[in-house]
C-alpha cells in the first residue's frame, strides 16, 4: 500500500510538470522583400551563349520577374564572393548569409545538339540545403520562357503558391485622338516583351478575354456596325467567328473548361445573361429580369456566376448558381459596382466600383464580406487576375485637358494587398487588359 | 478473497480521494493568479527590477509603503517566512550589498533593449506601473520571498517549477524572431496556419541542436505545400535569429527551451 501511494504520488505531481515549456506567439513579422542572391549561370566558354548574352539575359529576366513580384528582392551581384562555378557545386552559406541572402539561385548552361540545356539549384542558405533543381532543355532562342519559368519555380517554391511569370497578357491597343481611336488586337508577355498586334486596327475591337484552357482569345469586333464575338487561336492564328450579337457590348467569358462562354445580351431593350455551348452553339438564357443584368463571371469550380445588375436600383454585385437559380446580392457598401471577376482561387470577387466621384479596384469574400478597396483613381476599370489569384491588372485613363489633349490609358497591375501598383509598359496606350494562364 | 477485494476496492477508493484532494492543492497557486491586467504588458523587468533595486539603495519609505499595500494584497497566501526574508532585505549586510551590486550591473547589461518603447508609454505614471506591476508579480508567483530577492536568481540556482519568462523578456524574444521572420504573404488565409517550433538553447542563446516543427508530419504531406512554405520560413526565421539576445544566463533553466507559434494568421486574413 506504501508502496503504491509512493509510486503514485510523483505521478500526480509530474501532471504539472509537464507543462513547463514556455511558448511565446510571433504573430508579425518582416514584410520587407525576400532577398535572393540570383547568380548568372556558367557555362564551359560557349561562343554562341557569350555571343547572345544569355548569362546575362536569363539572369536580368528571373530578378527582374521576382521583383516585380514586390516579394523578392535581388542582391547586386557585385557583393558576390564565389564564382558562380564553385557555389552551383557547394556555396559556402555562411558567406551568403553575410550578405542577407536567404536564397541563392546557381546555374549551368551549355549547348547540345543546337539546343539549350539549362540547369539550375535554388539553395536554402539557412537550412544550408537544396530546396529545388531541375533541367530545362530547349531551343536557343527560347531562353527568354525557360528563365520566366524559372522565375516560376522559385516562386512556387518560397510562396507556396505557383506562379504567374510565364504568361501573356492580350489588350486592346489604343492610337490616336479620342474621337477618331483606332483600336487593335494586342498581345504581350506578362513583362512587356514579345509584344505583337493581332489585327490590323480596320475595326474596333473590344474586351479580349483569355480561354482559361487553351491559348485562346474570344473577342468583340464590329463588323458592318453589328456587334460580332470572334474566337482567335494565338498558337495557331485560326480566327473565327463566334456569332452575330447585336446589342452585345461585352465580349463573353469563358467557363472554367473553356467549353462555353457566358455574355450578356440585349434583347427587346432588355439586357439579361445568356450562355452558349461552344461545341453546339446551342444558347441558353439564364436571367430574366427587367433590369440590365451584364459582365457575368464563373467561378473556378464552375458552380456559381457572379455578375452585375441594377434590379436593386443601383448597380450592385450578384451571385448566382450556374443554371441561372438563387440569384443573391453580394454588394453591400455604398456606391456603384461594376466588372466583378471571381479569383482563380475561388476566395475572392474582384471589382470596379464608383463611389463619390472616385473609381476604385478592390476585393470582396464571395459571400460580399471583407470588402477591401486596393487603389483609387480618377478612371479606372476591368480587373483581371493572375493565374494564381494573386495580382490583379486592370486599365486606367488620365484626365483630358479643356483642349481634349492629354488624355492617355495604361495598363496597371496591383497585388492583393493593395501595395506594389506598378504600370505595365507598352508601345502605345492600352486598354481591357486579360491575363492568360500559365503557358503549358 | 472478500478481504483482497475489500482491499482493492478501498485501494482505489483511496487513490480516488487521494486525487481529488490533492490535484486542486497543486493547481492552487495557478486558481488563485490575478487576471493579468493590460497595464502590466508594458516593460515588466525595466519598470520592477531596475527601480526595485534602486529603491532598495536609495530610498527604503517607498520600499515599505508599497510592502505593506502588497501584504495587505497577499494576506491570503502570506506565510511567516515571508517576514523573514522582508526583514533579511531591510537589513542587509555589507557582503550582501556587494554581491547585489554586482548582480545588479549584470542585470542592467542583460536587460532587454527597448528603450523606444518605453519612452512612448511614458505617459503612464511610472510609480504607479511600478506599484501595479510588483502587485501582479507578487501575487502571480505567489511567492513569499522578497521580490528583490527573487530577482537575484544567482542566490537561489535551484530550478523552480513556477519560474517563467519576464514579460518583458518574452517580448525581447519575440520582437528578435519578428525581425527575423519573412511572412510568406503569397499563402491564403486558413484557420490551421500556425507553426509551432521548439527551439533548444544554449547559454549565450545560440542553438543547441536543430529547431524541431511539432508539426513536421504536415510538412511532408502532399496538399500541404503551403503549411510546408510557412514552416520554412519560419525555420529560416530561427536559423536567421541564430544566436539570439539570450536573457540572464543564471535564468536559463526557463528560457533553454522554447516553443515558438509562428501565427500569420490575422495578417493573412486581410
């Protein structure tokens, strides 16, 4: 019996020990930039690499993507204190640390068979290990995607969240004094480059949308002054055409599969959401409302479709079931809203809005909570988000002097957290910007 | 075998009571803690010990005052040794007052920097925090020796179950780890995003051995990559942080080991 109770009782008292390790919350913490050392690959004294600087290039492209990112910052080479030979086979992390490296990226490059091998290593200098490494093998000229999907890779690799970088963006170019705007079929990389038009400017084009899928636009035109929707394959440049709408004013969108497309049409003077099979053209209506009901838009999952009507009075932000039933308002602060887009991610709605005097892009829950305002100005419209859900582009105008001079349109992009607005540089000015998937 | 299951039976009865009476008389100290008051979030150690010691010098009438409103607090769980130790500090010897000297240089060196702050909250009446804060503390650790005393960790080296970090402590650690971390702000909020890391130290504060994630399992699983990425970062945050601004060396049974909860979640919520 003694003996029991004297077994036991450090038992009961050892119940309290237990607890003894101290646990502290760290719940901020530095939003600066990731600083990454992002060395220029080596290679065996290649004539044809030297002589098309593609050291140089790829390393310029990847910083220069990560960057952009507004996560990332890249460390100037010039702090670098092993060749790139020695630190793509073991870099010395301590020294790499000393130069506030979190990540370094190495490299090899060489030429077989006139194409080009890339290989790279992106190294954890804290945990001192290889956290990701792959070869890339392609043509020479290609260099430029190989780096952006590189850029990628060490992306997907420190955010969780995978990347945007190789992607392009089609929009409507714009030339020429307000009255008389000659609008072409544009297309570019995400980072300006590779920059081609894709009509010739005879006819206004309108609202360019990306097919979620393929590489493939579908795009409003005017065709003896009647609204026609055309579907064009970049890879290939097989145009054709869609339909005659009249009364349409936006071009479709794309359902999640690329195999239908939802617009609004007016009919009868009364605007209203219509879906059309692609495979069947077969059109089917799915508002009925006296109001104007337009800029309808899938979610990723293809259940549900958010768009924008004025049955409530104003114009207000809707979500409804893919076959048309529960239509719900979402919008619940003041103003107007307009040009709602669901995130790739599913999570969030994002709009244009107009509220005193002001236009805004922001974000909203899709049930209509959480509703965050990332920029103002004085025009501004039409988000499109980033294949990852992470960073929206969107248009906007400068005001025109009393003399109709000055006036202008960009491209913008802005990530979710409303910082890093940066202004997507393109030949001529530029309007109804619309992302592209990630390049398969 | 009537009596062996009588006697097993009263066995069990016994260790039931036994229980019952005696795990409440362990939790006691922790029932009868205060709620812990906001005020007392700022600056424990710089506010308590310093002007502890400098009281003990300089001027003892405070010293008293404030003794008295604290027994009166304390008259519950007061013990007669309690008066000892007050009479021990009241009158100190000359060797004690050397070794306090000497104790109190090292603590001003080891006090953690975070002096910015303290200007900011100098609104509040510094007496006055002083007085809440030795209050809290006094009735927090329920413990009878003098709180001068106990400040001295070097007199008394045997490792106590109820020591705890300094607030002001923890926040040294805190605020080391908060620099270090980069917030992987890519990731979308969920409920379950928070890492917990156990981290071993040595004396000077630098790693023992390598950070442990309690939740390694999760790391590796696939549809996981975004718990893997925050875990990463936040690993990449301990290693950053290596060695860090360590407290008192003679305190190091209470900080040798940490569980660090890296939490991003109220900044992924937006």
């Amino acid at each position: 019996m003694k003996r029991l109770l004297v077994c036991l009782f450090p038992l009961i008292l050892f119940t309290n020990i237990s607890f003894a390790i101290i646990e502290i919350d760290i719940t901020e913490g530095n939003r600066e930039p990731l600083p990454l050392a992002i060395s220029e690959f080596f290679h065996d004294n290649n004539q044809e690499i030297i002589d098309k600087k593609i050291t140089e290039n790829i390393r310029t492209v990847i910083s220069d993507d990560l960057e952009r990112s507004g996560l990332f910052s890249s460390i100037d080479d010039k702090a670098f204190i092993q060749t790139n030979r020695a630190m793509h086979l073991k870099p010395r992390f301590a020294d790499w640390r000393l130069i506030k490296a979190q990540g370094l990226l190495t490299g090899e490059l060489a030429i077989e068979d006139d194409r080009l091998r890339v290989e790279f290593r992106l190294w954890d200098t804290f945990a001192e290990k290889e956290i990701e490494g792959l070869v890339l093998i392609t043509t020479i000229d290609n260099w430029r995607r190989i780096s952006h999907m590189i850029a990628d890779k060490i992306y997907e690799r420190l955010t969780g969240e995978e990347g945007y970088f190789d992607t392009r963006i089609v929009y409507v170019a714009e030339e020429g004094p307000k009255n008389k705007r000659i609008k072409k079929l544009a297309i570019m990389d995400q980072d300006g480059a590779n920059h081609k038009f894709l009509t010739s400017g005879k006819e206004l084009v309108l609202t360019p949308r990306f097919n979620p899928v393929r590489q493939e636009i579908t795009y409003l035109s005017y065709f003896k002054n009647l609204p026609r929707v055309y579907l064009l394959n970049i890879q290939t440049g097989i145009q054709e055409v869609v339909g005659d709408f009249p009364g349409m004013t936006f071009a479709p969108r794309f359902s999640p599969d690329g195999g239908k497309i939802i617009m609004s049409l007016a009919r009868e003077g009364n605007s209203d959401l219509y879906v059309m099979d692609l495979t069947n053209r077969v059109v089917e209506r799915l508002t009925d409302s006296p109001a104007i009901d337009t800029s309808p838009s899938y979610s990723p999952d293809g259940k549900k479709i958010t768009f924008n009507s004025d049955r409530g009075g104003s114009q207000q932000i809707y979500v409804m079931d893919s076959n048309g039933r529960n239509q719900k308002r979402i919008s619940k602060e003041g103003g107007n809203y307009a040009t709602p887009v669901w995130s790739p991610r599913g999570d969030l709605i994002a709009f244009t809005k107009f509220y005193q005097g002001q236009y805004f892009i922001g974000v909203m829950r899709t049930d209509g909570s959480g509703e965050r305002l990332l920029t103002e100005n004085w025009y501004q419209e039409a988000p499109s988000w980033s294949s990852n859900g992470r960073v929206l582009i969107f248009y906007r105008e400068t005001k025109a002097n009393d003399a109709g001079d000055g006036h202008s349109s960009s491209i913008w992009s802005i990530d979710l957290t409303g910082f890093n607005e940066r202004k997507i540089i393109t030949p001529v000015d530029a309007s109804d910007p619309s992302w592209s998937k990630l390049i398969q | 075998m009537r009596i062996s299951v009588v006697g097993s039976v009263s066995l069990h009865f016994l260790i039931l009571l036994f229980t019952i009476v005696s795990l409440p008389l362990f939790n006691n100290d922790e029932l009868e803690m205060p709620p812990v008051i906001q005020v007392e979030l700022i600056e424990i150690a710089e506010k308590t010990n310093v002007p502890q010691i400098s009281k003990k010098k300089e001027d003892k009438k405070p010293e008293k005052e404030n003794k008295k409103e604290e027994q009166k607090l304390n008259q519950p769980i007061q013990k007669p040794k309690e008066e000892k130790s007050n009479e021990k500090v009241k009158d100190p010897s000359t060797e004690e007052k050397i070794e306090n000297k000497k104790i109190e240089e090292k603590m001003i060196q080891n006090m953690p920097v975070r002096k910015p702050e303290i200007k900011k909250k100098d609104k509040f009446d510094p007496l006055k925090l002083a007085e809440l804060i030795d209050k809290q503390k006094d009735t927090k650790q329920t413990n009878p020796e003098d709180i001068v005393e106990k400040d001295y960790e070097a007199l008394d080296s045997t490792p106590s179950l109820d020591k705890r970090l300094t607030l002001s402590e923890e926040d040294a650690i805190r605020a080391q780890f908060m620099q270090c971390w980069s917030i992987p702000l890519g990731i979308p909020y969920d409920e379950t995003m928070i890492v917990k890391i156990k981290i071993f130290l040595n004396t000077d504060g630098s790693l023992l051995k390598p950070p442990e994630v309690v939740q390694h399992e999760r790391m590796n699983k696939p549809g996981e990559k975004y718990f893997r990425t925050l875990a990463e970062s936040a690993l990449r945050a301990v290693r950053r942080c290596d060695p860090i601004k360590a407290p008192e060396a003679e305190r190091y049974d209470n900080w040798k080991n940490l569980q660090l909860n890296f939490d991003p979640r109220e900044i992924l919520r937006g």
